[in-house]
C-alpha cells in the first residue's frame, strides 16, 4: 500500500536526530568546517545514539535496519551539515562495500569494531575514484597482481572521503580492464600497511566538515584475505554496493538541499525590498516554490530508490542512479537559488547559503561524475536484466 | 551595415590583452584567491608594462577619461565595444583579478556621465602614469536596500557650504582603498528617487571611515568593504554635477545610478562571458585527454551534447554583449539589451561552471582545478550590478505596456 508515512519507530529516531542535527550540528557548522572535521565530542554523541551502525546486520553488532530508514537519518544529519554527516558515520561507504562484498569473516573482522568499545574513534573509506577519469569502472587504472604473499597493488586513488587516518580502505583496483567485470576487484588496506601514502586533506570546493584525502599505492601487499571478492558474484555485489552508497549520497543530497530551501524561504519572508517581503514578489515566489518542489521530487525519488533495495527489486540499480542524477540536478538549481535569494548577503560567509553552493558541487561527486551518472541511467534504460544493447561490453 | 568583424585595432588590442590574460593573469588565478587580498604587487608590474598604466586598464572601460570616449578614424564611438571584447578577455584570465586593477572602475560612468568638468579633472586627475596604483569605487548599496536602489537610507544634509553624510554603504568593489568613492544618498526621503544626489568622498575625508572587509564564497582576491558615514563633512563641490544637474530633471541622483547601469551591465555580462570561456577551456581539453570517442556510447553522447551546448550560449551570450555596448556607444537607448545582456551571459556562465564542475567530478573540486574557483566566482555576475531578477524587472517593464 502506498504510503509516505515512516514507521513509529522511524518518527522516534528521526526526532532525536532532528534535534541533533540541528543544536549539535548546524549550530557548530562552521566551526566544523574550519577544524575539517566533526569532533570527538560529536562522534561520541552519535555513537551513543545509536546511529553508527544502523543499517547494519545484527550479527555486526547493527540495528538491522534498512535502507528507507537510513535514507531518513541521512538526510537529517546532512540538514544539519553534509560534511559532519559523513564524519560521523564511521565504517561510511567503504562499510558498505564490505557488507555487499565482504564474506562472514570481513564482517567480522571489519565491520563489528565500528559497534565495540571506542567504536566513535574509528574511520574506514572508500578508495574508489582515481585522478583520471576512467572509461568505466572495470577499467581502473589501479593494478592489481596476485602474488605468492598475496595480492600487489599498484596506483593512485583520489577524492577518498574521510580518509585522514582511516583504520581501513576498500580499494577498488583491476587485474585486467580486458576482463570486464572479473577483472575488477576489491581490497582492504589495513592502515600502515608499506606503500600506502596518504595526503594532508585537500582543499576542495566544499564538504570542508570531513577530511578529503587522496592517496598512493606503491607496491602494497595485502593478504589474500584481504580481496572482497562478492561471494562469487563481484558484479552482482559492486552494483547492489553502488546502489545502496548512492542512495545514501543522494539523501545527504537532499539533506543539505532542504536546508538551502528552507533558509531561503525563512529569508525572503524577512527581508523587504520595493516595500514588501522579497518573497511576495513574483520573481522570487516562483523561484521559491520551484525549488520547493524540487527537493520534494528528488526526496522521493530517493525513498522509493532505498526502498527497492530493502525489496531487492531487480531495477533498484537502476532507481538508485536516477535517485542520485534528480538528487544532483536539483542540487545544482535549490543551493544556487538559495545564494540568489539572498543576493549579495549570498555571497558572503557570514550566510549559510555559500556553504550549500560548495557542498551541493562537491558531494555530488563521491560516486562520479554527472555525465557517468547520467549515461549509467541512460544506458540502463535500454535493459531490464542490466545487459545494455549499446554497451554490453562496459561495466557501467 | 551588419557587421560581426572586429576592427584591425580592436583585433590588435584583444591579442595583446589576450596574451596578457594567459602569460600574466591566469598564473596567478589560483594563488590569489587563496591569499584573499588583492595582488598589489602585480598590479604594479602590469602597470610597468604599460597595462592599465597609471590608469584604468583599457578592458575596465577605456584611460582614465571614463568609457566610451574612444572613437574609429571615422568619429564612431567604439569604447562600449572595445570595453566588452577586453572584459570578457580579462575576466578569462581571471574574474577577481579583474576587478583589482586600478582605475575607476564602476566610479568611473557616473562622474563621467554627470561630473562638471573640474570634477572630472579631480576625479580622473589621480590617475598618473607613475607605478602607484590608485582606485574610484562606487558606494550605492546600503545593508536594507540593494535591489531596492530607491530605498537608500544614507542622508545627505546641507549645512552652508557642505554637505553632512550619515549612513552605510555594503559590498563596496574596491571602496577601502579608493582614493574617492562615488557615494549616493538621499536629502529627502520623502522625495524618493528625486532626493538622491551623488557626491565625491576622498579617502580620508572626516566622518568616513571603513567598516569590514567582507570574507566572501568567491572573487577572494578583490576587496568588498563596507564604508561608514557618520556626519561625513564633504564640500558642495562634490556634489556631482553640482546643484544645476539636480534642479532641471527630478531624478538627477537617480538617473546617474541608472544611466551607469546602461553601459557597466554589458560590461559586466561580458566577463561572465569570459569565465564561462574559461570553465568551458578547461573541460574542453579535459574531454580531449580522457574521453575522446572513448566508451561508454551513451557517456560519449552525453559529453558531446554538453560541450556542445556550453559553446552554443556562450556564443550567444556573447553576442548579447555586443549589442547592447553597440547600442550604447550609437546613443541608442539600450537599458533593455543591457539587461537583457547580463540576465542571459550571468545565467549562461553559471549553468557552465556548474556543468564543467560536474562533467569533472570530484577532479573539478579540488582548489587547484580552476573550475572549482570559477564555480565560486560566477555566482555573484547574477547578482551585483542588479540581480537576474532585477534585470527580468527592466527587460518585461520595456516590453509590457502598464507593468
Ligand atoms: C562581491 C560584490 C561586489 C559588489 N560591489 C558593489 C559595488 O562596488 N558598489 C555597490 O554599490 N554595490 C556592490 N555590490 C552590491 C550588489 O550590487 C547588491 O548586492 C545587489 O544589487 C543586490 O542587492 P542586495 O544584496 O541588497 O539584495 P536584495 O535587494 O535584498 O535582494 C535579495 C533577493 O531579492 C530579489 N528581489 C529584490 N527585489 C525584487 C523584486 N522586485 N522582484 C523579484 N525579486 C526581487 C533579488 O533579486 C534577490 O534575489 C556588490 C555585491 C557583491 C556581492
């Protein structure tokens, strides 16, 4: 039956995190983004919540819950700051990769510290995107060998979020771009692990809360347990991991997008200009409510993407890239606008709506670029079983 | 005669400022942003080779003597025109730098559209051809009115032989340093627009001073500085255009702060044209490096779409520019095609910068890609110089009867 109403349970916890987002977070924003990064205090709190290992099985040591609910939380946190959201969620969506990707051991080994003793003090990250563009995802140009020891990795990976001095990194690296989707492979790198370098943070455009690294590898041995290899079905674990990270990202998405909305909307009722409220004129009234029902679009394009990867549903690949592309696009428009409604005051740091305007162009981009994304969709498009008749042989 | 071709002179000064945008301004796009101040050092540099020598440089609107005043061997003015093929050059090489240069900047239309003859031997008369780099700001935004220009609250009270400033100016483009700031208040606000006036303020006058230097999402490396008034004691003689220009049209206040507009809107939608040139380079080349005929198709077809479209409005916008600089350098009315120049060129550079971000991804955001800061710097061309909407305002009053 349809509905848009969230479980009882769903309303508890997404008051508490309402509350938190807002005194804890939004209020500190700034002084988070200045230090780049949420502190321990912060995760603490969090962690004390409850909130660090929702969507993880119970075997972990999670709540078990799923992603519509994680979708929920997400988008709070992300109102109160986009960059804190990902700060504080510990094992983040290199997490993730283990629990599509990993086997009973992984989970074990990886994923249940993040719910033990001191759990708020620790960090994994996904090490993903690499300073060139790749053709798609099989053609990674970082290498990977198996060797006697294990496996030998070779190569460069940027753009890792909150990879400061992550305990772990799931790197995705290929052993032979030929091979498609048997060539690609997943590793975790266990900090101070030899060969593995890692850069002070960058200074990116925004989501200066969480500290954006990127790093090399150079002759790294990892054991060979250390390969998440998708319980036979890489492909198969790589894209439900894709789906549910971009889920989470494009909830973060909207997150910080309604915060832009709303502060808009609260500002334009403020202040006058030609003797009314800026808001009562039609050229912002329209604006505003564009943007409004942008971000109510691009929400439930993303409850409805988290909720067909609760139901497995073969197309919530699908619906996950089209619940990041809506996510982005209207992004792009909601933090632009939000800056132009309040003209000048917009440009400067004092306001709140730069901050959107750097974030909304910087989160977008964890999983890829716009055009990646939206040829995945396209590309998607012309399938029911994923096998694309213009691309069969890319691993979009 | 329609005509696209540019003049042998117009194409001999855009190579050189051409070159000058990429040998000596692009370098240090990056590094001045990150410093947040404005690059004294080069200025002077630049002004030793003879660009913007003493003066404004020839890309902020001409030499000294205020824009428009060049002319072709057959007495055309081309100033408007020569103006907005150097801005969109300049601000290629890179949009804050720009508007560091020394000169008049947006002071510069008002005191010579309205200045008495001594004023603008004063106002111009400080900028010498000796290495020293001086400015002239323009001071029109208050913290309660922007969009709103007819809303100021800055009082101008006359006292003998002077007038008595008290108020406050925001977001002022280069008013902490300006030797004078072109300053608009009102000596009856009851009156509306007919009780504005103008005045000259010069640095150090008592009763100015400046309040602080704003910290701003992009355009780092300029100043934006709010200037305070607290009876502010200046001279009757600086009051631009003297009591005359006030006393035979209503609005003489006004229509200075207007009639600016109609040539600095062209100017400014001429260097969103040239960011949007710039962000557009950058991923032109990207796309030639990495993913030329590369797979996946559909990637393919939505890369070539983009960079497609990108080069198609830029065109367009460009060519907004250039007909409203030449309407206004023809004396043909042209506060329409002004507006319509920057709505559309600020518009067109955003959506470009947003998509050259995106089409670069998580590359395009880091400080050292120029996109990023060109993403920071474009949004304040749809809102200085009278936002998108305030534009949209002037263009649909002049084509609805009775709005
Ligand atoms: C970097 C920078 C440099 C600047 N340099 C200068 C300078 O050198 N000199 C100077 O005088 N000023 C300068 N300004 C100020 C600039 O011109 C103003 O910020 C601008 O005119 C908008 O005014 P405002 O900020 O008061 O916004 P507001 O007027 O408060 O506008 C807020 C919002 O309301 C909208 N709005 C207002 N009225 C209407 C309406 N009737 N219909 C529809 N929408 C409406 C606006 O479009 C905007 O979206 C600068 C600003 C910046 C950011």
């Amino acid at each position: 039956m349809i509905s848009f109403e969230p479980s009882d349970d769903e309303k508890e916890i997404l008051k508490t995190v309402e509350r938190f987002a807002e005194v804890e977070v939004r209020a500190t924003m700034r002084d988070i983004e200045a230090a780049g990064r949420p502190p321990e205090e912060l995760r603490r709190k969090y962690h004390e919540m409850g909130l660090g290992m929702l969507n993880y099985p119970e075997t972990v040591g999670g709540s078990g819950m799923g992603q519509v609910t994680r979708a929920l939380i997400e988008e709070a946190l992300s109102f109160g700051d986009p960059g804190a959201a990902i700060g504080l969620d510990g094992p983040g969506l290199a997490g993730l990769a283990i629990l599509e990707l990993g086997e009973g051991a992984h989970d074990e080994r990886y994923l249940a510290p993040f719910a033990g003793p001191d759990a708020h003090l620790r960090t994994a990250a996904l090490a993903l995107l690499e300073p060139k563009p790749v053709a798609d995802w099989c053609s990674l140009a970082t290498h990977a060998r198996e060797t006697a020891a294990g496996y030998l990795l070779d190569g460069a990976k940027s753009f890792v979020v909150n990879g400061a001095d992550a305990d772990f990194y799931v790197v995705f690296a290929s052993f032979d771009p030929a091979k498609g989707w048997d060539g690609l492979a997943a590793f975790v790198v266990e900090k101070g692990t030899p060969g593995v370098t890692v850069t002070e943070p960058i200074l990116t455009c925004g989501l200066n809360g969480v500290p954006i690294v990127d790093l090399t590898l150079d002759g790294v041995v990892v054991p060979k347990a250390a390969r998440l290899s998708g319980r036979g079905d890489f492909a198969g674990g790589f894209r439900r991991f894709l789906a549910r990270a971009r889920v989470v990202n494009a909830a973060r998405i909207v997150g910080l997008s309604r915060a832009a909305c709303e502060y808009a909307i609260r500002y334009a009722e403020e202040r006058t200009a030609f003797g009314k409220p800026i808001g009562h004129h039609q050229g912002l009234s329209w604006m505003i409510a564009d943007i409004a029902t942008e971000v109510d679009a691009a929400r439930w394009m993303v409850w409805k993407a988290a909720w067909e990867v609760d139901h497995a549903r073969p197309s919530a690949e699908r619906a996950s890239i089209q619940a990041l592309v809506q996510a982005n696009e209207m992004a792009k428009k909601v933090t632009n606008d939000g800056v132009q409604v309040l003209g000048g005051a917009g440009f400067i740091r004092d306001y709140p709506v730069e901050k959107w305007y750097r974030d909304a162009r910087t989160l977008a981009f964890v999983l890829g670029t716009d055009p990646m994304d939206n040829s995945r969709a396209a590309t998607l498009t012309f399938t029911s079983d994923g096998e694309s008749p213009l691309d069969s042989l890319s691993c979009v | 005669m329609i005509d696209f071709e540019l003049s042998d002179s117009q194409k001999n000064i855009r190579e050189m400022v051409r070159w000058f945008a990429r040998e000596e301004v692009r370098p240090l796009a990056l590094e001045s942003d990150k410093a947040h101040t404005v690059p004294l050092e080069f200025l002077k540099k630049s002004m030793q080779l003879g660009l913007g020598s003493g003066t404004r440089p020839k890309a902020l609107g001409g030499d000294g003597e205020g824009a428009g005043e060049e002319r072709d061997a057959k007495g055309t003015k081309q100033g408007n025109r020569v103006s907005i093929i150097l801005g969109e050059e300049i601000a290629w090489g890179d949009p804050a730098v720009v508007l560091t240069f020394p000169g008049p900047g947006l002071g510069g239309p008002p005191v010579q559209f309205t200045g008495t003859a001594e004023q603008k031997s004063r106002a111009f008369g400080i900028f010498k051809n000796d290495g020293v780099p001086r400015w002239g700001a323009y001071a029109l935004t208050e913290p309660a009115a922007g969009s709103d220009v007819a809303g100021i609250q800055a009082t101008a009270r006359k006292d003998g032989n002077h007038y008595i400033l008290n108020g406050r100016k925001c977001y002022i483009t280069n008013g902490a340093r300006a030797t004078w700031n072109v300053v608009f208040a009102t000596v009856d606000k009851s009156q509306g627009r007919a009780g504005h006036r103008a005045f000259l303020v010069f640095k150090g006058t008592p009763g100015f001073s400046v309040g602080k230097i704003e910290d701003k999402l992009g355009l780092r490396a300029s100043e934006t500085a709010e200037l305070v008034f607290e009876d502010c004691k200046v001279h009757v003689d600086d009051l631009l255009g003297g009591e005359e220009h006030y006393d035979k049209g209503a609005k003489g206040g006004f229509t200075t702060a207007m009639k600016t507009f109609d040539s600095t809107r062209p100017m400014v939608a001429a260097m969103a044209v040239g960011i949007a040139r710039a962000a557009y380079d950058v991923v032109h080349d990207h796309i030639r490096e990495n993913y030329l005929l590369s797979r996946p198709i559909a990637r393919y077809h939505v890369l070539a779409e983009l960079i497609a479209n990108m080069e198609r409005k830029i065109a367009a916008a460009r060519l907004m520019c250039w007909r409203a600089a030449w309407m206004a350098d023809e004396g043909i009315p042209n506060s329409k095609e002004a507006s319509m120049s920057k709505a559309y060129a600020a518009q067109v550079a955003s959506w470009v910068c947003q998509e050259a971000i995106g089409l670069m991804g998580h590359l395009g955001t880091y400080h050292a890609n120029l996109v990023e800061k060109l993403y920071r710097d474009v949004k304040v061309y749809d809102i200085f110089e009278g936002t998108g909407q305030v534009q949209r305002i002037v263009i649909s009053r002049r084509l609805l009867k009775g709005l």
